[in-house]
C-alpha cells in the first residue's frame, strides 16, 4: 500500500462534498489498511506512518462508537490524540468563545475530529481556521440533526462489501425506517444515494418524522426514486437494504415536541426474518433501542455489528488519506 497516493483529503464537513470516484476510492483504502493489517508487520507498518501526528477529539455530545472507533483508527496509524468530552472541563466555561477554544486546540493538534450539538459548527469552525495562519483539516464527526459524513461513508463500504457479489451499491432498493426527519446517518446516506444507478428509496416513517423537505429536494433534484410510505412490512419485503434508525428524542426539548420511546408497528423482529428477501441485509447505525431485536443478531443477513466494525476500517482510511495530504502539502512548502 502506498501511503503518498491516496486521495486528497482536507476538511470532512458534509457528505455534499464527495463524488462517485472519492466514494470508490475510500472504500478501496479502507479494503487495503484492512488488508495491510493483517500481513505479517502489516500492524507495525501502519504503526509509523504518521506516529508524529496528533489528533484532537473534540466529543461534546454523547457518543460511543464514533468516538472509540474514532480514537482506535487514531491510535493504529500512531497517531496520538487528545480530547474534550464535556465543555465544562474547557475554557468555555470561562466564557471563552467556542472558536477561540478551537484556535487554541488547532495550535497543538495536525486534525481536529468533532461531534457537537451546536448547528454547523464543524463548518463554521472549518472557515474560521481556513483564515487564520494555521488551518487545520476539520472533521465532522456529527453535527446535530445535520450530517453525520463518516457514518454514511461507513455505510457505503458495508453495503459495498455486502453485496460485493451483486455489483455493489448499484442498483438497490434500501427501506430507510424510523426518525426519518432527525437522524443525521439518514440524512446524509440519503444524499449519497444519487451517485449510484438505479437506486430506489422506501422511507417509511410515523407521519411526525417524515423525511424533511430538503432531503426530498434532494433526491427529486436528483432523480433517485423514493416512496414515502408506513407499509413496513411492504417494505421488509421488497428492500434489499433495510437501514432502521432510533427515535432522535434527544431533539425533543429543542423541537418543542415529546415523542414516544419507539414506534411498535415499525419495530424489525424475528418475524421480519421471514420475509427479508434471502439476499438482503439489515442495517443500523446504533446505538439501537427496542425497534431492533436483538433475536435477530445472528441471522446472516444481519450486518448492523459488522457495520460498526467498518467504522473503525473506514475512519482508519480517512483520517490516513488527511493526514497524507498534510505530509504532501508539507512537502511541497519544502521545496
Ligand atoms: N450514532 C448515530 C448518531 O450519532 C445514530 C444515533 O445516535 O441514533 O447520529
């Protein structure tokens, strides 16, 4: 593998910023770290290509997978890291900006991985250092009800892989079921969609969580095929991709609303098992609560905790791909 070829990457803000090739290429990388990994040294090698660097995990909304993945992706290319996983524990208890907090990190740090409950500010973050004399590459690590960019990237691989024997993403009906409206993974997977051909969406959701506006703006702007329906088992049935989701209750308080814990007629049980054609999988980005029932955890064609495995090959890949274009740019200044 050769670490001075892979894609160019800066900031990681919102999945509006990949094309088809980007998309094949990620996947690719994480294949071969993956590979890499598991050759003799393969462990070592990755090791020391970036033991110099370090990251900081800028954590302020709860989170389990994507931080630990996150740090473990880190910590396998040696890179170090720090973090901030509670605000009161910074200076913006001091009342100090939340960008002049940022400022401060990017001065000791090469990458700035963040999850925070604040609207955009991973982007905001992104341009306020793009002006000062030390950018720093931003990663969106999920955003409030926005995007959550690496999860969907993720989310490709897996299906990728899953259906590696069936021409990949290409041509598949996924059934997006649940909080349509307030989960960022569905959000920013459902933008993606249009760079494969052939795709058709089945969003099934109670009537208070429909997907917002914007997202099917997108995908008419786009024309990928999509259904709003609550049929669920009409769904299971067709789906070659089913992709449930929580109940974003965190939101509640924001939104002015109270929303029931999940939503039975769309819970995904045994019973589904028996109609999910033979060839489809069953997806979800975690963590889960009652509309996935564990019972159905070691059917085949449930993919959800390989899914969460991807996420540290993937995040691997990207965190490899920024801090490469680093050393490239550092290069080039050098000459
Ligand atoms: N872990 C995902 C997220 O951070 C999904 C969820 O929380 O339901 O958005």
């Amino acid at each position: 593998m050769d670490f001075d070829r892979l894609p160019e990457l800066g900031h990681v803000l919102s999945v509006d910023q990949f094309d088809r090739p980007f998309l094949d290429k990620i996947c690719d990388v994480t294949q071969e770290i993956r590979e890499l990994r598991d050759k003799p040294d393969g462990k070592r090698l990755l090791k020391e290509q970036f033991a110099d660097r370090t990251a900081m995990l800028y954590f302020t909304q709860p989170s389990s997978r994507t931080y630990t993945s996150f740090a473990v992706a880190c910590q396998e290319l040696g890179v170090s890291i720090v973090d901030v996983r509670d605000p009161h524990t910074s200076s913006e208890v001091k009342e100090e900006s939340l960008l002049d907090s940022i400022r401060t990190f990017s001065s000791y740090v090469d990458v700035l991985i963040m999850r925070s409950p604040v609207e955009g500010l991973a982007r905001d973050a992104a341009a306020y250092l793009d002006a000062t004399p030390r950018p720093r590459p931003i990663v969106n690590a999920g955003n409030a009800k926005d995007e959550h960019p690496t999860q969907a990237l993720l989310d490709i691989y897996t299906m990728r892989r899953s259906f590696k024997d069936r021409g990949g993403v290409d041509g598949k009906t996924v059934a997006f079921v649940g909080d349509l409206a307030r989960s960022r993974v569905v959000r920013s997977l459902a933008k993606l969609m249009y760079h494969y051909y052939d795709m058709q969406l089945l969003l099934v959701s109670p009537p208070e969580f429909r997907m917002k506006p914007d997202i099917l703006a997108h995908l008419d702007q786009h024309r990928v095929r999509y259904e709003e329906t609550a049929d669920f088992n009409g769904a299971v049935r067709q789906a070659d991709v089913v992709y449930m989701t929580r109940v974003q209750d965190e939101h509640d308080a924001a939104d002015g609303t109270r929303s029931p814990r999940s939503f039975p007629e769309f819970h995904f049980t045994q019973e589904h098992l028996g109609i999910l054609r033979p060839e489809a999988i069953v997806m979800h980005p975690g963590p889960r609560r009652d509309e996935l029932d564990p019972a159905t955890d070691d059917d085949p064609r449930s993919k959800y905790w390989r899914q969460m495995r991807n996420g540290k090959h993937l995040r691997e890949a990207v965190i490899a791909c920024i801090l490469a274009t680093l050393q490239r740019k550092r290069n080039e200044r050098r000459r």
